[in-house]
C-alpha cells in the first residue's frame, strides 16, 4: 500500500494529509484507503484509477456508469 500512497502524493492525486487521514479511516471503519479518498476526500475518480493502473501495471478502469444489461 506503501507505493500507491506515494503514487497518490505523487500525482497530487491526494495530498500527504489526505492520504493519511483516508488510511486512518480505513483502519477505523474497514474498507481500503481508495474507497476512503472517494467517500471522504472527494478525489477524482479518474486520476484515481490512473494512479492505481501505476501501481499495478495494469490498464487504468473506466470511470463513469456501468453500461446497461441488454433485455435478454
């Protein structure tokens, strides 16, 4: 977690603050220090997932509504 905490810092995604409080509340209430940024911080989801796909060498999710099911 260490490295997508610098990443995040980084990136200016999150402030070092941020950070630190969102892993705090993580810690408190369960869940992952990504999800505390969202719900807490208010980061951007964009920069977010971008910061995560740095971190682990993987393409970046898309950010927006999930496409609707089909009929069938």
């Amino acid at each position: 977690m260490a490295k997508l905490e610098a990443v995040l810092e980084q990136r200016g995604v999150a402030s070092p603050r941020e950070v630190s409080e969102a892993a705090a509340l993580s810690l408190l209430h369960g869940g992952d220090v990504t999800t505390s940024l969202l719900q807490f911080v208010n980061v951007d989801e964009a920069a977010l997932s971008a910061a995560l796909s740095a971190c682990h060498d993987l393409p970046a999710a898309k950010v927006g509504p999930l496409p609707a099911l089909a009929a069938d």
